[in-house]
C-alpha cells in the first residue's frame, strides 16, 4: 500500500506489518523518514515537519538522514551515487516528479540532462529499490551506482549478522557488535563468490531467533558487488550496496544511454531472526523464485562417483540403481560434451563427446525416462578451456588484457560475455542442446573468477563486469521462455552464484560442493537465514566422504541432514550394498511425504548447529515435520526435548512415528523428546494437527 501527503512530497509504503516513509525537503533533499512498524500518513507527516540537525563547520545536516546520498556538496558519508562529465563531478540535482504505477514509486531528479529515477515497490513487508539513470546530456562517467541506501534508527547496540565462507565452506552465520566506521563485504571477483552472500542483518535491544527487531537487506546481483554498513559519528546505521566493489568505473553513458542497477531488497521484522527469515523465504516464494509452488524432485548425479570417468553404460546402470531407490531425475554432471575427459580440456565445445556419447544425448535421456525419471545435464557456458576448438578458432573471444597473460584457473578462461558475438554462439549452442535431446534440467556452473576482465579494442572495457552478467540473465531468460519445461540449478564451484538476481531465474541452486553432513548443518544454517528450503540442493554422499574429510557417517544421518533442502543422491550407488539401497528408498520415500513441509512450508530453526544437538522444524498448514541431530552425547545425558514453534498451544498434534497425541501447549512450552543418542544420531518426526 502507498500513501502520499497532501503536498506531495511524503511518502509512505506499507506491507502487512511494517511502514517504509521518505519526503522531500523545499530544496529537494530526499530524506529517509522511518523503516519499521507500520505507521500512519500522520506519522510520517510529523516525521517529516521535524527539523534537521544544525550544520556546522565540521558536521553535515544531511549525513545520515538522506535516502540516497549522492557525491557532492556538504555530505561527507559514502555516497551511493558517483559520476563526472568532462566538467564536473557529482550531483546536485532538482525534483522532477513523482509516478506512482501498479505498486511501484518513481521519485525522478535531473541534473544537467542525467535523469536518476530511485524506484520503491512493497511487497510483502518487503521494501524492493533500485535507480535508474537515463542520460540526456553530455557524456557521464559511472563511477558508482548503487542501489540504495537504507538508514536505521536510532537505537544502541546494533549487532551484525553477517554469511561468510570460502569454495566447500559457504554461507556460515556470524553474528558481532557493530562499532563505529565502516564494514564492508562483497566480491571482487565477477561472481557472488563463495565469500559472503550478499546479505546482512541488524538487530538490536537483545533480539533472540524469535522475539525482536531484525533488518535485512539483500541484493539481487551476480555479478561483483559490495555492501557497506557504516555506524556514523552521530551514531545512525546506514547500509548501501549495489553492482561493483570499487568506485573506479562503472560503466559510460552516451547520450540517450540509459542503466538499471540491480534490486537491493530490505526488510524490517520485529520476529526476531527466525520471524525475518520466514519473511524472506514468503517472499521469495512469492516473487522471486519461478514456480515455487512446484516441488523440486528428487535427484541423482554422480559427480563424486565418478568425476571425469563417465560412459554411457555406466550412467545408464547408475540411473537404473536411481530409478530404484525412487529418484525423480537423474542428472549427468561434467564430462559428457567435447574433449572433456578432465578439466583441461572441451569446455566451450557443447556436442556430445563422440566416443562416450556415439549418438548423442538423446538415446540415455530416452531410457531415463523411460525409467520414469527426469532427464538432466551439467554446462558451464561461460568458460572455455585454451584446449577446445572453440578457443583455438575464438582465442579473442575470452577476457583478456593485450600483452598480459591470460591467468588460468582449474585451466579454464572466462569468455567475454559483454561480447555480442559471443551471446549469439552461446544462444545457439544452448538452444541445440536443449532441442537435440529431451532435457529437462540444466545445472549452470561457474568454476573460476575473473581476473584478466580486459576487453581489446573496447573504448570502456570496465563496462564488461556488469555487461557480462547482464548477458548471463539475458541468456537464461532467453533459454527459459524457448524451452519453459526446463529447469535450471545455479552452480559457482558450490554455492558461488545464490543471490536475489540468480534466483529469480533458476530453479534451485547448489548450496555447496562440500556434502559432507555435519559441515552441511553449520553452512544449511547460514543458508537458511535469507533463502528457504525450496531452493537448497542437498545430496546423500559415499561414506567414508571421499570429497573432503574422509568422514564416516551413517546413511540416517546423510539422509536427515540433505533432507532439510531439495533431496538429491550422489554417491556411487554401484558400491552400495542391498541393504543400503533398500534404506536409501525408505529414505527417498519418506523425503517425499514430508516434501510439500521442507519445501513450502515455515521454517524454525529450534537449535542452531552447535556441537550437540540441533533441529529444524517446518510447519505447512496442519502438518509439522521436525528433523533433529544429535552430532554427540555427553556424560549419558539424555538429549533435551525439542520446544517446538508456530504450533496452537490449544490444539493437540499427533505423531505420525509414535501415535502419541500430545497438546500445543505442551509441545511448545515443554519440548518434543527426540530419543536421539550417542553420535551422529538423526531423526524426521512428523507431526499432524488433530
Ligand atoms: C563444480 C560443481 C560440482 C561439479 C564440478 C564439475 O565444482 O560445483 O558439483 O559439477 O564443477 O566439474
């Protein structure tokens, strides 16, 4: 809902239960009014008759209270907004008007034939920016463009909740005191990276996973990106991010040249962390993410099985021993196209390997489904390797610098996406590959960074870091609406590229390459602060993991700790025992009842992965499904019952494992008794209300 004042100059967003408010000062400062609990127009107008700070020699008025501070006069914080002209550098710009369409606010400023649009639209309690600027004048140099600023209130003790990690180790919480300056994440690297995803909270006043203020903000990007969160002199939090990690140059606009930076999207919870993350995940359901009311199927692939080493025969007995144990699609990973029996060489060449594939795909993909399974394979269609043939007839088709070496990591260059020729060979390539065989899932990967993002005979070649990933949307869009029945997974070495932008265009993403199911706990953890279930691949791998760690585990505890997400398998089924396989079906079987739960359902994060024991449960209409582990006991002591969430303490919900009935009130004030014991332990309960 948008409310506007009587002059026209305040404005308020509401969403179910939170209120977004700016105005217009009489020399056009924009400035932020309140993000919060929802308030009426009233509130928002006495907001804005208060008067500003004083300036004074050393101090700004406007620092802190602007919505989008721009480069320029008496601001001394970061600003979101940097460009020069041949002759001046900065804004100073002067209210246009404002357009209200559907549910979203336009503000338009100019200056000097540069229009900046800063766009605002509420979608749930969910406030979604992004700018744009169109230019009429002379020349402007972007050094930053970012898509907004978001100011906090007042209050002490701000903490920060932040996703950092590593390739194998992505998304861990870590939540510290914010102090006074700047802290600032992102990538430098032409992906999301492994290192954080871009998103961050801000709690205060001692909120806990379930009770209290939380903001978040999250940005839909997946390319470079930064986000700053800077605690100012006067103490107020305000956190701006968007395309690109540095202020050296984003792009160049011509006359009538225009550019859309991404979304950043924020969102104010007074229901502590759990409360913001159930806020994100609805949303995301709702808006972001393509059909999320289709469940995603369970899958096989059998990357750490088998690697490069792939055949026909072989993947054909694999989808066979899938197709028993109940999976739903079966995907074959690297290794099927070119010359590429190791990493050093085919990427770039998407044909069937002749000698694995004689036929194509087509023959395997026809007796997968006729197994009743879902016909799936890997590209990375941004990458070549110099040993394709595509490189040998294209070698200035890559990112590269004239007389400075192209740096190869896992022996692989970056295409230069911004190039049209290249759009075009990557369309025709993906169109044929998805109209030649029957395939419906593509998993999308991205296995290196950029490092040599040179553009030869380019007049801007900075512009390639945000072209490329305009060019990696536009090619995933273009391929979607060709083929509507194909699904895709975004991949980056692992969790590399999940972020807001990706996700509004695949499927599901792939959370890690680590699967090992402890370490999953801590990094489904972090993952589950702003995306939910629906997105998150999780598969069951060989014990001891042969990945990482050499650990053992039990398939239960595999099994419990991947069915938190999107189920998939990926072990070498050709070494499992009878036994085995005919648990792993029980497994995939009771995965598939609690599916619509995990996937659609709210989730509460019970106890965080800590060492001992740890749940998540998940509640859909009546039903509950709670999956708990228990990594170790200690001293004998029994695990402690589950105090269970989101129930009605008046209602009575029955066990589907036990058939015990027991009372809301008691499961939620009293807890749910696991009989978790010893190490590794795991269980599902399943819960219905009666
Ligand atoms: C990346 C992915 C893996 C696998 C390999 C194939 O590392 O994350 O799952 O697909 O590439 O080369």
């Amino acid at each position: 809902m948008l409310e506007i004042g009587g002059d026209g100059r305040t404005w308020l967003l509401s969403g179910p239960t939170s209120s977004y408010a700016l105005s217009l000062t009489e020399d056009d400062s924009l400035l932020h009014l309140h993000w919060g609990p929802r308030i009426e127009l009233a509130d928002a107008e006495e907001l804005a008759g208060r008067p500003l700070p004083p300036y004074r020699g050393f101090e700004s008025q406007l620092d802190g209270q602007e919505e989008y501070p721009v480069e320029g006069g008496p601001r001394f914080v970061r600003p979101a907004l940097s460009v020069r002209t041949d002759e001046v550098r900065g804004t100073e710009w002067a209210f246009h008007a404002y357009e209200v369409e559907d549910d979203e606010l336009r503000l338009r400023f100019t200056d000097h034939g540069l229009g900046i649009t800063l766009h605002y639209r509420m979608r749930h309690d969910v406030v979604e920016r992004w700018v744009t600027l169109a230019n009429e004048g002379p020349v402007v140099e972007v050094l930053r463009a970012d898509s907004a600023t978001w100011t906090l209130p007042l209050r002490e003790d701000w903490r920060l909740s932040l996703l950092h990690g590593r390739w194998a180790a992505e998304s861990r919480l870590v939540r510290t005191d914010l102090t006074y300056g700047e802290k600032v994440i992102g990538s430098r690297r032409g992906h999301t990276g492994h290192q954080h995803l871009p998103w961050v909270a801000l709690d205060t006043e001692g909120a806990t996973e379930e009770r209290g203020e939380v903001y978040g903000c999250a940005l839909g990007w997946s390319g470079s990106w930064r986000i700053c969160v800077a605690q100012l002199p006067d103490a107020r939090v305000q956190i701006t991010g968007g395309a690109g990690y540095d202020d050296s140059g984003l792009l160049r606009l011509a006359t009538g040249e225009s550019y859309t930076t991404p979304v950043f999207a924020g969102l104010w919870s007074d229901g502590g962390h759990g409360g913001a993350s159930r806020a994100w995940h609805a949303y995301q359901r709702e808006y972001v993410i393509p059909d999320a009311d289709r469940d995603r199927p369970v899958l096989y692939n059998s990357w750490e099985a088998t690697e490069f080493d792939i055949s026909e025969d072989q993947q054909r007995e694999l989808a066979r021993r899938a197709a028993a144990m109940g999976v739903e699609l079966f995907v074959v990973d690297d290794g099927w196209f070119g010359k590429r029996t190791s990493d050093r060489a085919g990427l770039g060449d998407w044909t069937p390997n002749p000698d694995r594939f004689p036929a194509g795909l087509k023959p395997l993909a026809d007796d997968v489904h006729a197994l009743g399974m879902q016909f799936g394979i890997w590209v990375e269609p941004e990458m070549v390797n110099p040993d394709s043939d595509l490189y040998r007839a294209h070698p200035d088709w890559v990112q590269f610098q004239p007389g400075r070496k192209r740096t190869e990591l896992r022996n692989q260059l970056v295409l230069n996406l911004a190039r049209g020729d290249v759009q075009e060979y990557l369309w025709e390539k993906l169109d044929d590959l998805l109209s030649s065989a029957p395939v419906d899932y593509v998993k999308w990967d991205f296995n290196r960074a950029f490092t040599d993002a040179g553009w030869p005979g380019e007049p801007y070649p900075q512009k390639l870091w945000v072209e490329h990933v305009h060019a990696f949307y536009k090619l995933l869009d273009r391929l979607r609406a060709a083929h509507p029945g194909v699904a895709f997974e975004s991949c980056s070495g692992g969790g590399g590229r999940i972020d807001l932008g990706v996700m509004a265009r695949t499927d599901q993403v792939w959370t890690s390459d680590n699967t090992d199911p402890l370490d999953r706990l801590a990094i489904q953890h972090g993952f589950s602060q702003i995306h939910p279930a629906r997105v998150m691949a999780a598969w069951v791998t060989d014990s001891p993991n042969t990945q990482l760690n050499g650990r053992v585990s039990s398939l239960r505890l595999r099994f419990v700790s991947a069915m938190a997400g999107v189920l998939g398998v990926g072990g070498d089924l050709t070494t499992w025992s009878e036994e085995e396989l005919a648990e792993a079906r029980e497994w995939v079987g009771l995965y598939k009842e609690i599916r619509p739960v995990v996937q659609r359902g709210d989730l509460y994060r019970l106890r965080p992965p800590a060492g001992g024991l740890s749940a998540v449960q998940y509640v859909l209409g009546d039903e509950v499904v709670v999956l708990a582990w228990l990594q170790a006991q200690h001293y004998g002591e029994p695990a402690a019952p589950l105090r269970l969430r989101g129930l009605d303490s008046a209602e009575s919900y029955e066990c589907r494992e036990t058939g015990e009935v027991h009372r809301g009130a008691v499961l939620l004030h009293h807890g749910l008794p696991t009989g978790l014991r010893g190490d590794f332990d795991a269980t599902v309960i399943r819960l219905r209300r009666i």
